[in-house]
C-alpha cells in the first residue's frame, strides 16, 4: 500500500490523486489519499519530505535543460523534494548548461533523460498545455511542448 499527500480542498489535485488511485487500483497496487491542510502542504510536507507519494505540477520555462536541474540535482537542492540523486547529473548539468551548440546540448540533455530513466525519481502524469496569444500577423511564434522556439524564422507576416 502507497499513501499519497494532497492538498485538502484542491479540487484538480483530488481529480488527479483519485485517478492515480484508480489506475495504480488496476495492477494490484493499494493507494490511500491522505489530505492534509493546504496552507502547509509544501511547508510541512513536501520541503520536508513527510510523503511517500504526492502530486503537483511544476511551471515550464523557455530553458528547460538548465531550468530542470534544480529538480535533480544535487541531493540537496530546495527543489529536489525526492532526497535522491544521481552523482552523474551534475557533471551534465554543467556541460549541458555551457555548451552553446544546440545540437551537441541536445545529445547531453539525451544523457541527462536516460540518467533520469534508470531511477526514475520523478514520474511525470501529463504535460500541461501553453497557452499564448500573439498580435495577429506574427508568424513561428506560439505554443511548443516538445519544441524550441526557432527565432530565426520568428517575425512580422508582411
């Protein structure tokens, strides 16, 4: 049996813990939701690491590679609620986030991903969507999930 912390009176995090109950129900694996006062749930639980399990989403940036790190690497980062790390990721941390060919801190950040794949420390549910709204006439420019904005070919449709 897993416990998962939520937020009490967080309606998408409740929608979100019953389904991961739902769906972990389906392979023989028991959840219990545990909801505690949202006003403390990163203070007394999260930050402190008093889960076994919890979900909640993490905001995007336009710098994923070096933007992403905090979550892994080191151990003791504010962001790293799972106390775990590989002592490999900082090394490609460090490369990925100097290297300045997009193509070769690609490959790295491939590196990263299969460092990150051999001890899953964080499974992601679902992508959020992006959302943007542009002046009319831009072109190249709006919502990515897998993508990097080109800004060579960003600009004005004449």
């Amino acid at each position: 049996m897993l416990t998962m912390t939520i937020p009490a009176e967080t309606a998408t995090n409740k929608q979100r813990a019953v389904q991961v109950q739902a769906d972990l129900k389906d392979v023989g694996v028991t959840v219990e939701l545990n909801e505690v006062p949202a006003a403390g749930f990163f203070s007394d639980y999260v930050i402190p690491g008093d889960f076994e399990m919890t979900g909640f989403s993490w905001a995007g940036t336009a710098f994923p590679i070096s933007s992403s790190e905090a979550l892994f690497s080191p151990v003791d980062s504010e962001s790293n609620f799972t106390g775990i790390t590989d002592e490999s990721l900082s090394g490609l941390y460090d490369q990925a986030n100097t290297e300045l060919d997009p193509e070769a801190r690609l490959k790295i950040a491939d590196k990263i991903d299969k460092v990150l794949a051999a001890y899953v420390p964080i499974i992601p549910l679902a992508p959020l969507p992006n959302v943007y709204a542009v002046k009319d006439g831009l072109v190249n420019y709006g919502a990515e999930q897998f993508e990097t904005v080109d800004w060579t070919i960003v600009g004005w449709k004449i």
